[in-house]
C-alpha cells in the first residue's frame, strides 16, 4: 500500500507570496493533519481534516488554511509568506478513532527569501 | 493541556549496547502515546504506541518502549543498538480526548558510535 505522498518535496519562494502544498493520503485513510516543523519551534500542529471539515486548528495566524476533498487529500495554503514560514510541512493520514495511529508523509521544505 | 517532555537533546551509544531514550508526559486523562523516529531529510516514522493493557509495547525494528503511570514516563528502548539507529526520535501524545493531533517532545537525537 502505498504511503503519504505530498508535493511538492522543495519550493522556494519570497517574501509576500502564497504557497500551496498537498497532501494524499494512504488509500482508506479519511484523517489528515498537518504539522510544521522549524529548528526553533519543533514540531507544532496545525490543523486536521476529516471528512472535508476542519476539525481542529493550532495556534497559527489566519494565513495558514486548508481544506480536505471529497477523496481525503488535502491541500494547505499559507498566504502572504514571511521569512519565519520556513520550515518542512508534513502532513499525516489516519484512519478515524482516537487510538488509531498517524502515518506521515516525506514533508515538503519550503524556504521563504 | 497535554505536554510532553524529552530530557536530553543527544544520546549516545555504542553500537550493541542497550539504548534508552527517555520520554515523560502530562495528560488530563488517559495518554495515547507514540514514538517516532526521522531520518535526516525524511518524514517521521511510526515506531510504537501505547494505548492500553500491557505496559510493555513492542514496535518496529526491535524498538521497545515501557510505560509507567506512576511516573508518567514512556521511555523507549532497545537491546542492543545499531550504528543505523542513529536520528532523531520524538515521543508524542495525543492532544486530548476526541482530539487527533498529536503534541510532540523536542525530540532527542541518538547516535549509535561503531
């Protein structure tokens, strides 16, 4: 089966533009999430998907948004792109329950210039 | 709010000896915890969970990890290291009930000398 896939892997933008990045999940898998991860600030949460709702949110500015398609992928969008929005995205799938495990994908790195 | 702690930013060891790598949580209620490990440019692997029942879970790759409510710790473990062990471990749990996401450690790098 396969994993989590996202894309894409590298981008590189500047400062004041928006970015997108998606997310498909393992095949069956309704959950996803997404989580930012930065030298400094470790890995934060933030937002989870399923069954295209938002169902949580961390504590990220309104810039950052995504939303979840009827076929579980899921795409995140931040706006308005500052130097600390550098960081690697991952994103992870699950299925529903709160015991059920989380599986990640590669990430995508992104470098805001 | 639910935390978890991770002591040590590097462990180290030598290859075929134990390894421990600690992990210690606060949860209002019942922990859900996991470990991962991340190779350098890679997503996070799953490892292990501890959800229920026995205090002991065995996980992938000969990992192993012992939880302890009374000293609300989750630490993982291995018998005997390899130098292919070395990355980056984080232990998490899961944010509360209902909640799917997950709250990491600032995660602990382990390297494996030969």
């Amino acid at each position: 089966k396969a994993g989590v896939t996202q894309t894409p892997r590298y981008l590189i933008k500047t400062r004041g533009q928006q970015v997108t990045l998606s997310c498909s999940p393992i095949s069956g898998h309704r959950s996803v999430s997404w989580y930012q991860q930065t030298p400094g600030q470790g890995l934060q949460f933030l937002f989870e998907y399923f069954s295209e709702t938002q169902r949580n949110k961390g504590n990220f500015p309104g810039r950052f948004s995504g939303r979840q398609f009827s076929n579980s992928r899921s795409e995140m969008n931040v706006s308005t792109l500052e130097l600390g929005d550098s960081a690697l995205y991952l994103c992870a799938s699950g299925r529903t329950g709160q015991q059920e495990t989380q599986y990640f994908g590669p990430g995508t790195r992104l470098l805001v210039l | 709010a639910q935390s978890v702690a991770q002591p040590e930013d590097q462990v180290n060891v030598a290859e075929g000896n134990p390894l421990t790598v600690k992990c210690t949580y606060s949860v209002s209620g019942n922990p859900y915890l996991f470990w991962y490990v991340q190779y350098p440019n890679r997503g996070l692997q799953f490892l292990l969970k501890y959800i229920t029942g026995d205090n002991l879970v065995k996980g992938s790759y000969g990992f192993e990890a012992e939880f302890n409510k009374s000293q609300t710790s989750f630490h993982l473990k291995k018998p005997s290291a390899l130098v292919s062990d070395s990355a980056l471990y984080f232990c998490a749990v899961r944010d509360g009930p209902g909640r799917r996401a997950l709250t990491f450690g600032s995660g602990t790098r382990l390297q494996v000398q030969p």
